[in-house]
C-alpha cells in the first residue's frame, strides 16, 4: 500500500505515532481477539511462546479470564482462592475509607493473619469478564445513509438497548462499546462480583515511596500493590457480602515467575485502559493542546490548592481528603506532561501534515471524494464553532456538584422543578432518574460535611472561570459579576459561594429532601440567593448539556468516515481501535531509554536505591524494617545476581494509559513477573500517540512485591495458594 501511493504522489509522514503508516514499534493497545493480526514471528523472536488462543479464548480458560476490571483500575487473580493482585494506588480509596485515627491502614499498611481478618472493602467491586463479541451487525440494524446524526443515534441507541437488556441481570452488567466512532461494535458482558475484601496492603511508605515528586518520574522505587480477595456464594456466584461466602474460584489465574529478565527480553500486558484520541482530527488537536489542557491544569491547580489547606487541619481531615489530593495531583501531573510532550514533538503541526496527507489520499480519486471529500471540511467547522465553549461546557457542570455533594443534590432539586415547567416532550428523562436515585442516600450526605472547603472550592471554580481570555469567557457567571473587577470581583465571588453553600433552604437531610417537593415557582418565591442561583444555573447547564450532545452526535458520525478514510488510505490493514475501558493487549521489550541529551537510564531499580532515597520525612521515609532488611542483606529467594540487590521497579516499552493501573505485565510463556503502576513523564500525551524512544511503562518487580509480604508483613502463608513457575526459569539469566 505504501508503494502504490508514492507511486500516485502521495507523500506520507514516517513519523511516530503517525496512523497513516503502519503501527510503529510496539504501538497499541488491541483488542484481544485480533491478537492473531499481530507480527507474531517477531513476537516469538522476542520471546512469546503462547498461541493466540493462550491469550484469548472465546471457548475456553485464557489469559483473559484471569484479568479483572477493580474500581478505576485493573487486577489479577493469582490463586484459584480468588487471591486478587492490583495497585496500591487502586486500592487507595479503600484503605482510606477504613482507616480511622486509631486504625491507620493508611500509613501503617493492612495485613489479615488468616481469612476470618480480611476486611470487607465498601464501594469496591471486581468485574468479571465473561462474553466479549463483536455485534455490529445488531447494531447497525436499521442505520440507513439517509439518516441525520439524530436519527442515526436514536436508531443506534435503540439497538443497544435491545442488545444489553437481554443480558443484564443481578451482578450481571452488559454494555455495548463502540470501536473506531461507531465503525464497529463490541458486547462485553461482566459478572460483578460486590464481596471484594482487603487482605494485605503495604503502608503509604511503601506504596506510594516517593509521592508527588515521583509520580511519572524515573528512578521509581515504588512498592505499589495490594491484594484482595473475592468472594462468591456456595455456587461460585456474585454475591452481596455474607459470612458464609466463600472465595471466588476463577476460570484462570496467573503463574508467578521469579526467574526475572534482562534489557530487551518480551514483555507483553493485558488490562482495561481508559481512553486515547491517537486518530483525532487537527482541529480537535488544536482545541485540546492549546484551550483543553491548559484548563484541565489551572482546574486541578486550584482544587488541590483548596483540599491542601483543608487537610492541614488535622490527621482526621487529612486522612479523609487524602485519596482526593492524591487523584486530583495525579491528574495535574498528567497533563502537565501531556502539554510538554505535545508542545515538545510539535504534535499539532504533525497532525496538520499527516491530514494534509489525507486530503490528499481522498482527492486522489473520485470514488474518495465521494466518500470522504466533506469529512475533514466539516470536522474542522464542527471544532472551530464548538471552541468558544470549551470553559463555559466544562465549568458549569461542575458548579456545585463537583465541589460539594450536598449542593449539588439541591442543584439536581432545582434542576427537577425547572424541567417540569417544560412540556412534556422536552423534558430530560435523566433528571428525573437521577433524581430518584439520590433522594435514598441524601443523610449520608451531611456526615463529616466541610462546608468551608466546599465554599473554597467553588471560589476556585469562579476565580477560573474569571481567568479566561476574550472570546472564550463564560457569560452567566460574567453576569452574576457584572461590573466587578478585581478585589471587588473576588470580594462578591466569595460571598455568592458563602450564599450557594451555606443555603438554609439545604442545611439538613430533611430541608434538601423537602426541596424535591417544591415547584420552580416556590422555589423562586423564597428567594434565597443560593437557590436563585441554581434557579439561573439549570437553564445554563441544559444548554451546555444540548450543544454537547447535537456536537457529539455530529462528530461522532464523522469521525466514523474519518476513521474509514485512514483505514482507507493503508490499505484496510487492522489497526487498533481508541482505547475506551475495554480489555486490551499490547506487546513490548525490557528497555531503558535516554531522557535528554547526555543520560541514559538503565531499565531497572533496586532496593539499594529505596534506601538511598530515603530522608526520613515524607514522601521518602522507608520504613525502618525495609532498611534493617537491606542492611542485613536478607534478601532471601528474591535477590537478582546480574543486579546484585533485590530487584524493585523496571522499564519496558509497552503501550498503556490510565486504568491500565495494576495489570500484570508478563513474559512471552504467559507468567505475572510485575504490576504495571505508572508511565514515565516524557511519555505523557501517550493519549494522542505513541513514543518508542521516550514512552516507557513502569512496573513493580513481583520479586518487590513478595519480598516484602514476605519479610516485612509476614505474611507468605500466601504464597501456600499462589502458583510458581518451575525453578529452571532461571536459566533465562545471563
């Protein structure tokens, strides 16, 4: 395909990440039954040794099967006991909400002696998948050419449903994904399992050894894992929580490997990344580098600025704002380095070119130009007229339920009665829904309830939303200030979120409860500055809320074509679709890389260098037993000849993203030898593309992670349940 376009003029761009050319390097994320698309004699040449089916098996146990989505991450089953291994930082929340002052879990770590100790984990569950199938046909049933973006989304959405209410049922979840804008479609069917219980996780000094300033960084030396276990019925069922459940017995789980690896050995992952846009038009790319992105860090600079002050309080404010501080900085820090990624490779002008290049491929023939000729001309007028709203559709959901859930349940109130004023037939049938589910937990609500840290919050909001330049200001809230600059603006800033927070119409379970029985009218005729401001607001957000669905339902039609003309232009070979939450797998290779000019990084750490760090303040305070372990020298059966030390995080250049968070990375027979728990700063913006030379993956040794449940919990009884690979792994080692 190459050569017949050059051979028509057409010069494409080599370049890393580019989609017109095909995959570079170990680039993608692909779905798992296109495995046997893949180079596979390259792969055996690095080391795989599985069949296609080893990895995924449609009708029968499989690498798959041992792989589970857990809270906004990944896991691994790693006994038949329902032993489940993931990120310390996954189960964070968790530790968190079980940990009191007089029980910190948080920073002295968790560890059950026997099964009876494990501790039920609120709010977690571990999804299970059971079907996977490609129902494109079913979805598409009915889709005619003829069809505006409207019609096409209602028929599609109809389809779906259709498609997933035949197969939910109790912890049973089905969903219909949509790959490549709505080229195709995929039925994931998942057995939800709510009975997910903590078993051992290391304290914060080891979990998260380092913090903030080595989060996306290299040398890590980072202990980030726990383990649960999940728990089924007498039948090996999802179950609620009881007793007398019994551990989950899992089609498949995973062979633990100690035999280690060397630079450029195969390394190959399986999880549930979040979501990439590495095939997104220019103009989208223009809105995202130089408008989306910036927001999203002056967002999260003011909010974790406002939770900071907060948590200085004391030691209970802290431990209880602690996970929001940390997922909030995570975020700021991606982002930062997507900007300085984008910026550094001049990714927008790549793309410019590489379109340019598209253009040319559909001008090329009439039978293109009929296809595709209106695609790129449209997708660039959509973005350019859906730029101005950018900070106006991004703050103005937020404003109050981001910041204060007690608020944003009055918001919902408000919204309720707004709506019912409308006919019928204009209403939006998800107000009313959600309505309905938030009444029932709305005294929770009030337990432990900041209200200065929410009126910190929403000041931030405002003080944001007043930053922006010319052309992109948000003109409700202008109007709520208008005429004020400066300290006076800041002066009624304040006061306007002193009003929406502290409303006495929502001080308690009983009056927020009573706000569901008011009309728009009664709600208007008390007056009340906060609710006359989310009176204002509802009309605000249903109109962001219109503009981003009719945007979405016409981009998304077009970057379906848009995709097909890439397909197109390389000759219809398989390419990986966006990530979007499902199971995927990526190949790759043990590699160092070089940073900048004049250092190079080696491809792994040891236990020398958490000792090295360690200052005895936090983020670097090693606990005391993991330096008298290293002093000592005992090592035990996880110390590694070729590095001379116990072995802790390593390099590779797998492709992965958010929610990739505790996948197992694997050797080419299959066996767990890490736990993927992060990705170095110069590969960010790994969204948009994929960096060979600078993009590395960064996991936790499985010798790191046995070494101290071994010798610092004590707790290897559970390697009694694990599986190992034979001994003779080890003649791998040179």
């Amino acid at each position: 395909m190459y050569k017949r376009l050059i051979a028509g003029g057409l010069a494409l761009v080599l370049s890393s990440g580019c989609f017109f050319t095909l995959t570079q390097a170990e680039e993608g994320m692909w779905l798992p039954d296109t495995v046997n698309t893949l180079p596979l004699a390259k792969m055996r040449a690095k080391g795989l040794t599985l069949k296609p089916e080893d990895i995924y098996n449609p009708n029968g146990p499989s690498l798959k099967d041992a792989i589970v989505i857990i809270d906004g991450g990944t896991g691994e089953f790693i006994s038949p006991e329902g032993l489940l291994l993931t990120n310390h930082h996954v189960a964070f929340d968790g530790i968190a909400s079980l940990s009191t002052p007089e029980k910190d879990y948080v920073a002295n770590g968790f560890v059950a002696k026997n099964r009876s100790e494990e501790l039920p984990t609120p709010g977690y569950t571990v999804q299970v998948l059971d079907i996977m199938k490609d129902v494109t046909a079913e979805v598409l049933a009915g889709v005619t050419p003829e069809m505006t973006a409207e019609e096409r989304e209602k028929k599609i959405a109809e389809n779906r449903k259709k498609i997933i209410d035949a197969q939910t049922q109790p912890n049973r979840q089905a969903q219909v994904v949509e790959m490549n804008s709505g080229l195709q479609f995929y039925l994931y069917v998942y057995d939800v399992f709510p009975d997910v219980r903590m078993v051992y996780a290391p304290p914060k000094d080891i979990g998260y050894y380092g913090g903030d300033p080595d989060n996306f960084e290299w040398p890590r030396h980072c202990g980030d894992f726990t383990f649960f276990r999940v728990y089924a019925n007498k039948d090996n069922r999802p179950a609620a929580y009881a007793k007398d459940n019994v551990p989950y017995r899992p089609k498949k789980h995973l062979t633990i490997s100690l035999a280690g690896y060397k630079e450029g050995d195969f390394t190959m992952v399986m999880g549930y990344p979040g979501r990439t846009n590495r095939y997104r038009e220019a103009s989208s790319v223009e809105t995202n580098e130089r408008l989306q992105i910036p927001l999203l860090i002056d967002f999260f600079t003011g909010q974790i600025a406002a939770l900071e002050e907060a948590a200085r309080a004391d030691r209970k404010t802290a431990l209880a704002l602690a996970s929001q501080i940390f997922g909030l900085s995570n975020s700021l820090k991606a982002y930062q380095g997507a900007q300085r990624t984008l910026r550094r490779v001049q990714f927008l002008e790549r793309r410019r070119k590489e379109e340019a290049a598209l253009a040319q491929f559909i001008a090329s023939t009439p039978e293109n130009q009929a296809k595709y000729g209106d695609v790129i001309p449209k997708l660039t007028k959509l973005n350019e007229e859906q730029r101005p709203f950018v900070p106006t559709d991004f703050l103005l959901p937020r404003i109050p339920g981001f910041i204060s859930q007690v608020a944003g349940v009055a918001s919902l109130a408000v919204a309720r009665a707004v709506e019912a004023e409308k006919p019928a037939g204009e209403r939006n049938p998800q107000i009313e829904a959600q309505a309905s589910r938030l009444k029932a937990v709305i005294p929770n609500l009030f337990r432990d309830r900041n209200v200065h840290l929410e009126q910190q919050r929403l000041v931030a909001l405002f003080e944001l939303a007043d930053k922006q330049p010319a052309g992109y200001r948000i003109a409700f809230l202008d109007r709520q200030f208008e005429g004020k600059t400066g300290e006076a603006r800041a002066a009624a800033q304040r006061e306007l979120a002193r009003h929406i927070i502290e409303s006495p119409y929502y001080s308690t379970p009983g009056r927020l409860q009573v706000l569901f029985e008011l009309s728009a009218a009664q709600l208007r005729a008390l007056d009340d500055p906060g609710l006359n401001f989310l009176l204002a607001l509802a009309p605000e957000n249903d109109a962001a809320r219109k503009r981003t669905e009719r945007f979405n339902a016409e981009v998304t039609a077009l970057r379906a074509r848009y995709i097909a003309a890439l397909a197109a232009s390389r000759g219809n070979q398989p390419f990986y679709p966006d990530a979007n939450r499902t199971l995927r797998f990526t190949y790759g290779e043990v590699k160092g890389y070089t940073p900048k000019d004049g250092a190079t990084y080696r491809y792994y750490t040891t236990l020398f260098g958490v000792v090295e760090k360690d200052r005895g303040v936090d983020p670097f305070a090693a606990p005391q037993a993991v330096i008298d372990l290293h002093r000592r020298k005992d090592h035990g059966r996880y110390f590694e000849p070729r590095f001379g030390d116990v072995p802790v995080n390593f390099l590779s250049t797998n492709d992965i993203i958010g929610g990739n968070s505790g996948s197992p990375i694997l050797n080419g027979r299959g066996e767990i030898i890490g736990v993927v728990f992060d990705g170095n700063f110069e590969g960010l913006g790994n969204d948009f593309l994929y960096d060979y030379d600078a993009q590395r993956t960064i996991s936790v040794d499985i010798r790191y992670v046995l070494f101290l449940t071994e010798k610092m919990a004590g707790a290897d009884y559970l390697f009694k349940e694990m599986t190992f690979a034979p001994a003779s792994g080890a003649a791998t080692r040179r």
